[in-house]
C-alpha cells in the first residue's frame, strides 16, 4: 500500500471509530502518522478529508446548493401550475353574483374536527335567518395537521381522510342544505396549501391526479362550491393572494383568508388591499377604518375564527382567540360589514340571544 492510500485508509478507519470525522491533532496521536510526509503529500488536513471523500469540496459543495435551489425552483413552479390548472378553472363554475344588492355570509378558520359545535351552530341559524345570497367559506376550513410539516402532538393526529369526511358531511353538506340556492365560494388558506407542498416536496409525481384535487376530495361538484385562489400564498400580495371582490371590482367588498399577522393586522390588511372587506387567519377580531382625499370611508374587519378555542393551547399557554363571523351588506359599490361575535356563551342574531 503507498503512502497516500495509507492516509487515507487510517482517515476512514479512525473516522468509523470515533463516529465522526477526526481532527488533525487526534489523527496525528491516534494513528502515529506523520505531519510533515501527510502535508506533503496532500497539501493540507482539509484536503487529506476530501481525498478520503468524508466531506465535498467547495465545488461540489456549490453543485450541491445548486441543485437543491434547482429543485426548489422546479417545486415551486409545480406548485403554481397546480394552482393554475386546479383552482383558477373553479373559480366562478357555479356562478357568480351580478345582483345590485346583496347579502355575504362569512366565516373563517374551521379547522376540520376542531370546530367549534355552538359556533357553527349559530352560522347556520344566521344563514337561515339572513338568506344570504353568498356564503364565503374563507380559508382554513380544512386544518390538514396529519399531513404538516410540523411536529406534531400525537394525541391530535387524525387521518387526513377522517378529516376530509368530517369537512363534507358537517361543514360542506349542512351549509347547502340551509342554503340551497346560495352561491357558495370556498376560498383558500394556508392550511389547505399544505396538501400541495406535501405532495410537491415528497411526492411530485402525484401531484396532478385528479383525485388529489380538493375538487373531487371535497366532492364539490356534488355540493355546487366555488374553489378560490389567485395563483399562490406563497407570495402573498395583491394579485397573488387568495381573495374575491364581491360586486365592483374596483370599490367592491374583498373578502380573503388574510395574510397579516402583526398587532394591528386588520390596518395591515386595509393598507394592502385598500378596499372594504374582510378576513380572518389570526382568529382575532379587530377592525381598522380609514378616511381618503375624496371623502370617502373603507374599513376591514378581521374576524374571529369558528375552532375551539382551546386548540390554541397548542401554540401558546393563553390563547387570544375570538370567535365570530360577520354579513357584509353589499349595495352597487357600497358595503358595510356586520360583525355576529360569540363571546363566551353568548351570541345575538336578529332579536334573538343565543346561549351555549
């Protein structure tokens, strides 16, 4: 065996001993070798490691981050295509409002299973009471936590299946038979994406199959359901988010899952849309207003959401989740928003009080 083999033998042999790649000082103890004959013949430690194949040289190591970005990029614009040919087509098959004045039925973050009972309960009396001519389901009505990517609480994970036949015959089913000749749209939120960037990052193959639409997941042919998004989340801003502007497309009423998160996330919302409307995502109410040049008022309401607010004691010891949903009241290019809070045990609808 010549000297180079040598050293780079011993290298491997050490490095399977001690489970990890040896540093020069505990390569010259342990194994006797010689500085001086290993520099020599290697230039450097370094280059002795890379000889022995233990850790890439920089320019595979750059190969290697190309290839990753490369594959990123390939997910990413897989992902967008999904949207295009998924969800776009959806958008407005079963109809879209052209009436003068009309009413919206809103709500967001249902969670799946982690719906609240009395909460729904009371958005299904609001729609039997309003009859809205819109039901906006948006975003977040699926929670897809078995398929997350984050660490997971074994006690919560429920199969995505028991999820998706929870979502059709309590959510889906029971909105279209209090209301069946409403239109219904079913906007888009960040937890629905997850099914995407799942399939995408583990099993690209299969990301087009008919089957895993949320189209034929959800049945939503059978329940006449709208399926609304704008492209991608994934950069999210006007243009790109997941959102509809109900009546003039100018000065209607935007409604979208919401991609805000600070303090004062409905202002953040009204700076970005610069329209009234509403939206939900950070299961808070709150609602910002402001006065333009010309004299007019627009003004957001972040509603609460329709979960149990227990399951936030995942995130945080003390939730401060609400939960609420609200009725626009739509009329040409005016609209303003009714927000129906349900504040511990109590909710008001019409002349009614409502109790857990």
């Amino acid at each position: 065996m010549d000297r180079r083999h040598f050293y780079v033998a011993s290298l491997k042999q050490l490095a399977i001993e001690m489970g990890l790649i040896p540093t020069r000082e505990d390569f010259l103890r342990l194994k006797g070798t010689n500085q001086t004959e290993m520099e020599n013949i290697f230039g450097t430690f370094t280059q002795l490691i890379q000889a022995s194949g233990l850790r890439p040289n920089r320019k595979a190591s750059y190969k290697s981050e190309l290839d990753k970005h490369s594959q990123k990029r390939e997910a990413y614009d897989l992902l967008l295509n999904k949207f295009k040919t998924d969800i776009e087509p959806l958008n407005h098959k079963y109809g879209h409002i052209d009436k003068q004045a009309f009413k919206i039925l809103v709500c967001s973050d249902l969670h799946a299973d982690y719906l609240d009972p009395f909460a729904w309960e009371m958005f299904l009396t609001a729609a039997r009471f309003y009859q809205p001519e819109v039901v906006v389901l948006a975003g977040d009505v699926l929670d897809c936590y078995a398929i997350s990517s984050y660490s997971k609480d074994p006690r919560r994970i429920n199969s995505f299946a028991t999820e998706i036949d929870f979502v059709k015959k309590n959510i889906l089913e029971s909105i279209r038979n209090a209301l069946p000749k409403a239109q219904i749209d079913f906007i888009l939120g960040n937890h629905e994406v997850r099914l995407w960037k799942m399939l995408v990052a583990n099993a690209p193959a299969l990301a087009f199959l008919p089957s895993l639409s949320y189209a034929e997941l959800l049945s939503l042919d059978a329940y006449k359901i709208n399926l609304v998004a704008s492209q991608s989340i994934l950069n999210p801003k006007p243009g790109s988010a997941n959102y509809k502007v109900y009546g003039d497309p100018k000065k209607g009423f935007c409604i979208t899952h919401g991609t805000k998160c600070s303090g004062q996330h409905a202002e953040a919302e009204l700076k970005t849309w610069n329209l009234n409307g509403c939206s939900g995502h950070v299961h808070h109410y709150q609602v910002a207003s402001k006065r333009d040049m010309s004299g007019g008022t627009k003004t957001w309401t972040s509603i609460g959401c329709m979960c149990r607010i227990e399951t936030g004691e995942d995130y945080c010891d003390f939730p401060k989740w609400q939960q609420g949903f609200g009725i626009a009241h739509v009329y040409k290019d005016q609209s303003q928003f009714e927000y129906v809070a349900i504040q511990d045990a109590l909710c008001h609808i019409g002349r009614r009080y409502y109790f857990r």
